[in-house]
C-alpha cells in the first residue's frame, strides 16, 4: 500500500482533507497527517516513509528531501514551488509538481480588493477614488493575471499587459500588449504584478521601471517579494509622495515603511492570496489526483522540475 503525506503547518480545511482522503482510500492508498507540526523533526519522520507528499507552504530543503528515503512524487497544492529544493529533488529522481490555476481566482480577486483598498485610501474617511476608467497594468500573463483581467474588464477598467512569452493569447482576448516593462509602468494607475520568483523575474521590479510609475500610482504584489527590489521601492516612494504599495508579502524593510510612509502601504500578517475555502479545497484535490495519475499512469504533466 502506497504511503501518502500531507504535511500542512497551515492545514487544509475539513473538508478538503476528507475528500483528499476519500480520493486516496479509493485509489487503496494510505494517508498520513502532519498538521501544525511545530518542529522540523517532526516533518523528518514523517516523511521518512511516505512515497509521495501533499505540501502547502511547508519548506522541503535538501535535509527533509533527503530524509524521503522512499519519495517518489512531491505536489505543492498551489502555484509557487520556491519552497522546494528543486535541484536536489531531482538529483534523487523525486517528481515536483505544482497545481497551476487553482489558486488564480482567489489570488486575483485578493489583486483587485488591494487595489481597492488603496484607491479608497484604506477607508480611512479620506476621499478615494474609483476603479472605472482607470488603466490596470498587469506585470505579467498567467493564471491570476488572467483573472484579474477578467474582474476589472466587468469593472471598467481599461487593462494592459506586458508578457514576453504569451503576447499572443493575451492579444487573443483582448489585450493591450505594451512593448516594454517601462511603457506598462508609465501608462498605469495600478500596476499588478504576477511573475514568479525566479530567474529573470528575481528583483524585476527596479528602479529602472519604478522611475516610470506615474505619481499617484497603486503598485499591487500579490507574486513574491523577490521580484522586486525593496531599496528601489523605498526610494521610489519617497522621490513620488503618492505612490502606493499594496501587498500581501510584507517586506523585509517594512520597519522603513513604517517610519517613512505611513497611509501610503498595507501588507496582510501572512500571505493571504490562496487563503479561501474553495482554493484550499480546489488545490488539495487537483494535488491528489495528479499523485493518483502518476503512480497509475504515469502522467507528469505539471511537473516543474527536470
């Protein structure tokens, strides 16, 4: 009987995990549960052997991969995977996937309510503004952005895009495809951004496009912190006094934000993007199915790794 982990320090709901569960049961595999786990042993032991494993933000570094002395198959039920090892992973032959897109509403409506938020000045009583007639830059094409696209179109908003790989499809449904990074900034009144943490995209967000942001502009992250350059950022915000960052990452200046731009940021306590019943139960159950699909077919579709 194959062995299957779901280790969660932030846990599925309820629900989700029994119908997670009841996907394995039929497949004739066992469930193991490591919710809230507290110590890092724990995880080592109980990963010790499982052959595959359910994660969420939970980090599985080269000491925890290589405690998986019989792991096969590891599914990070969400879109990012920059908590996993990925070089060692597949120096053992371990399998990484992702759950691409079943986050993305969830995500992008957390985009759209940032925006808000900063557009009516934290309904602080001050006068704000709207988000009709207004032109929404999305840093960006995938899953999210695309959702994001979808809200603000019904909200009336004019959108843009810059994308290297995907100006096609973006043009396909509609889409203003600038031809530079400094052109989407420049032209914006809210910037969103949607690239992941890694390679070209690490620290992106510069100052060679920040000098660009039109005074009185929203920048919304709900990507990584990574992609953009907090010192840029700090020093943007303070040659532009009506800039707004809105995030759900707090960064690792946020002492600096504090003292220096107080009204002009808001940051959620905890990365909050997927933090709703229906991703949570989406992305758990894509995750299930694509391990059942790989032990019984084979399939590695959303695998991340090579």
């Amino acid at each position: 009987m194959r062995k299957i982990l779901i280790a969660t320090v932030k846990p599925f709901a309820p629900v989700a995990v029994k119908k997670i569960t009841k996907i394995f049961d039929k497949a004739g595999y066992e469930v193991q549960l490591l919710e809230k786990y507290e110590s890092k042993q724990e995880l080592l032991d109980a990963i010790a052997t499982a052959e595959a494993a359910i994660i969420r933000s939970d980090k599985f570094d080269q000491e925890v991969l290589n405690a998986g002395k019989n792991l096969k198959i590891i599914v990070r039920a969400g879109a990012g995977y920059d908590n996993v090892d990925l070089k060692t992973a597949s120096d053992k032959g371990i399998v990484i996937m992702n759950t691409p897109g079943q986050n993305a509403n969830a995500v992008a409506e957390l985009a759209i309510g940032l925006a808000i938020l900063g557009l009516r000045e934290q309904f602080s009583g001050k006068p704000g503004g709207e988000m009709r007639n207004r032109t929404l830059g999305l840093h960006g094409f995938g899953f999210v952005a695309r959702n994001v696209f979808r809200i603000a179109r019904a909200m009336g908003m004019e959108v843009i895009v810059y994308t290297r790989y995907s100006k096609a499809a973006a043009a396909a449904i509609g889409l203003k495809v600038t031809n530079s990074l400094e052109k989407l900034y420049a032209k914006s009144d809210i910037v969103s951004i949607h690239v992941p943490a890694r390679g070209e995209h690490l620290r992106s967000v510069g100052a060679e496009v920040l000098e660009h942001l039109k005074d009185g502009s929203i920048l919304v992250n709900t990507a990584r912190k990574e992609v953009v350059n907090e010192a840029d950022l700090v020093k943007c915000m303070e040659d532009k006094p009506d800039i707004k960052y809105m995030s759900d990452l707090t960064p690792d200046c946020e002492a600096e934000f504090i003292e220096k731009f107080p009204g002009r940021f808001f940051f959620t306590p905890k990365k909050a993007g997927a933090q709703t019943a229906e991703a949570n139960l989406n992305a758990g159950l894509a995750a299930a199915g694509q391990i059942v699909d790989f032990f019984e077919r084979g399939d590695k579709t959303n695998q991340v790794n090579e």
